[in-house]
C-alpha cells in the first residue's frame, strides 16, 4: 500500500481514494468491493444472513490478505475498530489518513441508505453518538486528520497531496 484511508461511512474515503488513484495511476482497493467479492454477497446480505460478528470477521480476512497490495486502500468505516485490525493498518507503515465530517453532513451525504446497514434508521443524534464512539479508533490509527466538511472531493485530494508525497 502506498496510502491507507480510513473515516466513518460517508467521509468520502471511496470517492477520494478512486480520485487519487486515477491522479496518480495506482490501483486503488476498496475493502467493502474487496469483501463483497471474497464472499459473493453484498455487504447488506453478509449483516442479513450472517450478523456483523461473521462481516467483522470476514473484514478482517479480507484487510489481512490486501494491506500489502500496491496502491491506495478505501477502508470501511468500522474497520480500524478492532486492535487486530489496526495493527495490520500500523504496520504498513504507509500514510493513513483520517477523514471527517459532522454528523450533519455525514447525514446529508448518506442520505437514504439502503446499503449501509449499521446507517440504516440512524438520525443526526445517532450517527453522532456512533462517531463519538469510533473516534478514539480512527485518532488511534490516523497519521493525518482531515476536516472535509466544506471539502469537494478534489479538493480533499489535494489536502492529502500536500501532506504526502506521490
Ligand atoms: C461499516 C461501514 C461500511 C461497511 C459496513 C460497515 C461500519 O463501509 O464496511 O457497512 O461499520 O461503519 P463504508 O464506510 O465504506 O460505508
């Protein structure tokens, strides 16, 4: 990996991350693709069928076997939850970079969503007490943090670019 984004749902870590692997000619994984693909079920069919324990369980097999691909690594959202899972983050020993944004804003881009299933139902209220218990994880990982509130997705790829060097 040459560069790891990790960020609660909707902080843009797909989109930012397929915009600088284009930027720069990497590949880019996307772990939730990358799960999907392992298991031959979307992720809301993986949470219906089998519960989260068995998607967390998947997540990290998953993360285990494409850390040391080259290129740009889209996590999801509750991925650097579990210690084991940050480890495998640290030890890549590549940039990581945090991306946020409000509860407010994190719901507007959410909008209504069908296939985030630990989203699903959640108001501002909800997704803001969820980020507040997630955040510990995402600081305890991240080498950057970038506010992307007021950020188009290019200009989130340029505030990674200045921190880094491609
Ligand atoms: C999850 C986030 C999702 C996906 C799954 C669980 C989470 O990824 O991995 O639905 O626990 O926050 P995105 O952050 O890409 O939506």
């Amino acid at each position: 990996m040459k560069l790891i984004l990790i960020g609660f749902m909707g902080s843009g870590k797909s989109t930012v991350g397929k915009l600088l692997g284009q930027r720069h000619s990497l590949p880019v994984i996307d772990l939730d693709q990358a799960i999907e693909e392992a298991a031959s079920q979307t992720i809301p069919a993986i949470f219906a069928t089998h519960g989260e324990t068995y998607f967390r369980k998947l997540e990290h097999q998953v993360l285990a076997t494409v850390i040391d691909q080259p290129g740009i690594l889209a996590t999801g959202g509750g991925t650097p939850l579990r210690a084991d899972n940050q480890a495998l983050l640290q030890n890549a020993a590549v940039p990581i970079i945090h991306l946020r944004a409000n509860a407010k804003e994190t719901l507007s881009r959410l909008g209504n969503t069908q296939n985030r299933p630990l989203a699903k139902g959640l108001d501002q209220a909800g997704i803001e007490a969820l980020k507040k218990q997630r955040h510990q994880a995402y600081q305890a990982c991240a080498n950057y943090t970038i506010e992307t509130n007021l950020l188009s997705p290019m200009e989130v790829a340029l505030a990674i670019e200045a921190r880094v060097p491609f």
